[in-house]
C-alpha cells in the first residue's frame, strides 16, 4: 500500500486549499490509510531528499507531497484524483457526497443521513 507525507511550513495558507486537504487528510486517516502532514523546519532531517530539496529552492518548494520514500510533486498540494491515485481509495473518500447518503463508512455524510 502506498503511503503520502505531504511537507508544508509553519504558516501554510489557509482557506480553501488547507481546508480541503486537512478533510482528506483526517478522512482517509480514520479508514487507516497512510497519509500524514509534517511541518518541514521538524520533520525534513527525516527525509534527506526532502530536506536537500529545502536547502537548494527554500520555502517556494513546499507544500511537497512524499510518496512511498520519494518526492512526487512539488510547490502544491497534491489534486484530489493524484492522492486517490496514489493512494488507490475510492473517490468518496476524497470528495464525499454533499446530499443524500452513499453507505460507505468515512464518507463524509453527516451521521444523520448514514443510519
């Protein structure tokens, strides 16, 4: 299975963008797929390739998704059909349904709509 540490600074944007990337994240982390979010200034020294790539370009390089020990994508946050590519999970666990009831658990239904 594969996994994704997505690297971003201290002061990552908000709005829209953190918005739906935190959902993702805290989505597909209560169904146990491996996806997880680090500051890089604590966690880069982890990952040489990340923290080369830092040292070079600086803070313009980040966000950077880290896929299964290798840098994938650079300077943005990965879409919503590269992680559910990447991490092969299915869609409604990257953009839950907004009206009405899909059955599958994580969804993202409110609790009322799933009983």
């Amino acid at each position: 299975m594969a996994s994704m540490i997505l690297f971003d600074n201290e002061t990552a944007q908000s709005g829209p963008e953190k918005d739906r990337i935190d959902g993702i994240i805290q989505r597909l982390k209560d169904q146990g797929i491996c996806i997880e979010r680090h500051h890089v200034l604590h966690e880069a020294a982890k990952y040489p390739a990340v923290q080369k790539l830092v040292q070079e370009h600086g803070e313009k390089i980040l966000p950077i998704a880290f896929v299964n020990g290798f840098v994938m994508i650079t300077g943005r946050y990965p879409a919503n059909e590269e992680i559910r590519q990447i991490l092969n999970v299915p869609l409604q666990l990257i953009e839950p349904k907004q009206e009405g009831c899909c059955c599958i658990s994580g969804c993202g239904c409110p609790e009322e709509r799933c009983r």
